[in-house]
C-alpha cells in the first residue's frame, strides 16, 4: 500500500554534513507523520526525529541542533540534513511514515549506510 524509497547516506568525516532524502509513494493520506530511525550494529532502532504533516518536529536530544528535518507534503518526501556528524552517528537509518487512517498503519524504507569515520 505504501511504498518507501531512500536515498542519500554513504560515508562522511566527524563533523561533516550528509543529507537522506525518502520519497514515500501509494496511498498517503493525511494526517501522517514521517521520520528517521536509526540502528547501531548490536543496538535497537531508535528514533532520530519525526515530523508530522503539519510541520511539527520532534528529536532525539542526541541530535538536537545538529540534524534537521524537514518535508515535502505535494511530494510526500522527507529529508534529514545531518550536520557536525560524529562517530556515533554511525548506523543503518531507516525512513518510517505512520498513516494513522489506514491498516497497517506503519511502514519503513530499506535503510541507508551512515558511517562517520575519520
């Protein structure tokens, strides 16, 4: 029913700048929210921050000031821009859309490779 792509990722230096774009397509309907997850290797997804179709956001205090959420509703896109990028921000990060009008309510993208070494 929905469908979620992602894009973006890849390798950066500690504090360098990356950005994950996701484009959710099928049917969305709102009020929704999308965000970012992420998941360490031995560690459980975790949320890094959301935003709801109305444009309110929500991070995880690890990410405050640094990161940046942010969408586009006609698209039914979302972006992160990550700044001043650390070594523990090294995970898989998913994109997620929760759809609270429709069963199942909640689906994820693939996930994307975020590695901040030096």
């Amino acid at each position: 029913q929905v469908q979620l792509v992602e894009s973006g990722g890849g390798l950066a230096q500690p504090g360098g700048s990356l950005r994950l774009s996701c484009a959710a397509s099928g049917s969305i309907f709102s009020p929704n929210f999308m965000g970012w997850y992420r998941q360490a290797p031995g560690k459980q997804r975790v949320l890094v921050a959301t935003i709801t179709s109305g444009g309110l956001t929500n991070y995880a205090d690890s990410v405050k000031g640094r990161f940046t959420i942010s969408r586009d509703n006609a698209k039914n896109t979302v972006t992160l821009q990550m700044n001043s990028l650390k070594p523990e921000d090294t995970a898989v990060y998913y994109c997620s859309i929760v759809i609270p009008s429709i069963k199942p309510n909640t689906y994820w993208g693939q996930g994307t490779q975020v590695t901040v070494s030096s």
